[in-house]
C-alpha cells in the first residue's frame, strides 16, 4: 500500500473530484472529504480549505480530527493557515464541516456505500506554523476541542496574549520563538512542552534566569 496524492478542482459552484486510477484489494474502503468553498489553486499535500466567511483556513485531518496548519513554500518560507492575514484577535472555530462520502472498491469499479453525510469534525490541534509570521496578529482564542499546539505555530507573529484552554496537554517545539508573546495562562493539563518554545520572547525575558511553570517545567 503507498499514498496517493489526489488533486481537486472546482467547476462553478459545485466541488468535484478528478478521476484518479490505481489498484485497491477487494474488500478495501477508501474515504475520501470534498470541502465546501474550495478554491480551484495548489494546496500542500495533504490539505485542504475551509471558508467561514471571514478568513480561508488550511487544514488537514488526523485520526483524532481536524489539524489546522501552515507550511513551508518552496522557498523555505513559512506560511499561516488562514487568509487573508489576520490583524487583532481572531477566534480559532471549534469545528470544521465537510462533506464525507464512502465508496467500496468491488474489483471492477468504485461503489457508493452508504449515504453521504455532512459532519463537523472537531479543531483538535493549532498545528505546525499555523499563524507563523502574521505580524499584525495580537491574539488568539482557541477552542476547548484543542489538545496540541504545534511547532512554530505563532512564530515570528505579532500575538502578545494567548489564553490556553484546560484541554491542552503539549505545545511542540519553538512554538512562540520569537514572537510578541507577554501573556500566556499555563494550565493544568500541559503534559508536555518542547525546546525554545518561549526563545525571544518578552515573556520569556520577563521570568527571570530559571522561569518554572505548569507542573514543574522549567524554561531553558
């Protein structure tokens, strides 16, 4: 079994999905998402887009549900998950809704099973790069579906408060490396944190020479 990489494209209002050909064993099930709003363009693989009528995000799905994220260009530059460019306070949705469809590979063809269905799948993680780099970005309310926050999820961004829900248990490495950052709650549930998560920030700056938070971790 290998990944398959299969492109979208969008005939006026209605999403469709091109043909793709390649080989599946009988009995397998392949899922598949068409995403309301998408904009015929190259997304990274992997993603997908979502309009809630103010801002497009990027995403992606995971086993737990929806990953918010950016990524890295082909010029090594990191890009946010959301456009246009956020300025002040944004709030993160709690849910993203997409279209689901099931089809069954019988030997011969694709066939339908079941009937398809609209969801709202839960924004589990702020993933890696998601508002990397928004300089006009000052804040951030997250849902209390969000466990993780990703790698350079608000690096270089202008964010200078974020309050954390209990839900979250780990925020990935540089995650607010050299960010605005002067306030940030720490709570309970933080399991895990990674290096440089707090590097060049006021925050940071304003701890002291051995700043500990959360459950005994200590900021070096």
């Amino acid at each position: 079994i290998r990944d398959l990489s299969v492109s979208f494209s969008s005939s006026g209002e209605t999403p469709a999905v091109q043909n793709v050909s390649f080989s599946v064993p009988d009995g397998c099930t392949i899922e598949y998402y068409e995403v309301f709003d998408h904009q015929e363009k190259t997304l990274p693989n992997g993603c997908r887009e979502f309009d809630d009528g103010i801002y497009t995000w990027l995403y992606e799905f995971s086993d737990e549900g929806v990953v918010i994220r950016g990524y890295v260009d082909d010029n090594g530059l990191a890009l946010p998950c959301i456009s246009p460019l956020p300025t002040g306070e944004i709030v993160i949705p709690g849910s993203i809704r997409a279209v689901v469809t099931n089809e069954v590979w019988n030997g011969e063809s694709w066939v339908a099973e079941g009937d398809v269905m609209t969801n709202d799948y839960p924004v589990v993680s702020v993933g890696d790069f998601a508002f990397a780099n928004c300089s006009d970005l000052t804040a951030v309310a997250i849902p209390a579906t969000v466990t993780t926050i990703g790698g350079d999820a608000f690096m270089n961004s202008g964010i200078r408060s974020i309050r954390l829900p209990d839900s979250v248990h780990e925020i990935l490495w540089c995650a607010f490396l050299n960010s605005a950052l002067e306030e940030i709650n720490v709570p309970a549930s933080l399991g895990s944190v990674g290096s440089q998560v707090f590097d060049g920030t006021p925050w940071l700056s304003a701890q002291g020479e051995f700043p500990v938070y959360g459950d005994g971790f200590l900021v070096a």
